[in-house]
C-alpha cells in the first residue's frame, strides 16, 4: 500500500486527528438528543429540527466508521505486507 512508514504513520495521525472532533461531537449530539434538555432544545423556534439532526448523526456516524476503517485498513495491511515478504 504505502511504502514510506513515515509518510504511512503520518497519515494515520491525521486520521487520528480528525477522528477524535468528529467522536466528539457525535457524543456530544447523542447525549444531548437523549437527555432533551440540550441547549437545541432550549431555544425557540426549532421545532422541526429534529429530523436534521437525526441526519447530521446519521452522518457522523458514517464518516467515523469509514475513518476508523481506513486507520484498520492502513495499520492492518503493513502488517500484513511484512508477514508476507518475510515468508518469502
């Protein structure tokens, strides 16, 4: 996949990085949806917000697993590569 470990461990903390917000965040919209007393719900006028939350944690949801993904698949398949050169 990647050659460079430097460039491959590099990749892997910017993935890091911009995974740890997003996790953040998605707890944060969890917790305050369950609870109902969240500072959206506070406020005036949202009602008939819901459904775009539902959709933004939907797709927070989505764009943290294809993070956690592809940290697997980066870290995953250097170790796989190295299994393999060794046996041969």
């Amino acid at each position: 996949m990647i050659d460079n470990p430097t460039v491959k461990w590099l990749l892997v903390a910017v993935l890091i990085l911009l995974l740890l917000p997003l996790v953040t965040m998605l707890g944060m919209m969890a917790i305050g949806g369950t609870a109902c007393c969240g500072m959206m719900s506070n406020m005036g006028g949202m009602t008939g917000g819901g459904g775009g939350m539902v959709w933004s944690l939907l797709w927070m949801t989505l764009v943290a697993a294809a993070l956690v993904f592809l940290l697997v698949l980066l870290i995953r398949g250097d170790r796989a590569s190295t299994k393999h050169d060794k046996a041969a």
